[in-house]
C-alpha cells in the first residue's frame, strides 16, 4: 500500500482496488481495516483521513471516509517505503490473518530479492 501512495495514488478506495483487482491479496473491507490501521497507530505511516475514528465499527461512516479522503505518505511513512526504517518496530503489530496471528515477536517477512520467507 505505501508503495502505491509514494507512487501517486491517494484514493482509498484505488488502493483497495488495485490491491484487490491486480495483487490478489486483500479484498475491499480486509483492505479498509488495514488503511485505518496504517493511519490510526502509534507511529503513522499514512495521513489523510479525520484525526480520530468517529465510529470505528460504523461501515458506512468507514466506506465514506475512504471514499472522500486523499491519503500521503508521512515522513515516517517516506522512510518505510525507503527500507529505512521499519513499521513493526515503531508499532505493534497483533492480527489474524488466513488462521495465523500475526505478532512482532512472530512477524516472517519477504525477502524480494531472494524470494524466500525470512524466519523472525
């Protein structure tokens, strides 16, 4: 996703799409939820939408946000889309995903370069 902001795309909803339509990976609610929480953490690597959720669980209130908001890299954000920094080190990180929790301490990235999981 920080990759298509630092790339020009500001929309949510684009995001959600592109993600969904040519990457495969998220579908358009999963995608949402994870903008808030690049935006709404501790160390924020993406600014654009209100300064606080109004209703965190309200979709429709979520779907028009995302629908009106232009989203940016922060400097934060610049310095993660560089590799310079790392977002799991400035937030925590605790979610499901496909039946495995996601956590700092048990966080596998990917290695483009070698294209291997890299263990934690």
């Amino acid at each position: 996703m920080l990759d298509l902001v630092a790339e020009g795309e500001t929309k949510p909803q684009a995001l959600s799409s592109e993600l969904n339509r040519e990457r495969g990976v998220f579908d358009f609610q999963e995608a949402e939820l994870i903008l808030d929480g690049l935006v709404y953490c501790r160390s924020p690597v993406l600014a654009g939408f209100p300064a606080e959720i109004e209703a965190p669980d309200d979709l429709k209130a979520r779907n028009n946000r995302h629908r009106d908001s232009r989203l940016s890299l922060t400097d934060f954000g610049q310095e993660v889309s560089d590799r310079e920094l790392d977002f799991s080190q400035y937030n925590p990180i605790r979610r499901w995903w496909g039946g495995t929790e996601l956590t700092n301490e048990r966080l596998w990235r990917w290695d483009a370069e070698s294209r291997t999981l890299v263990a934690p």
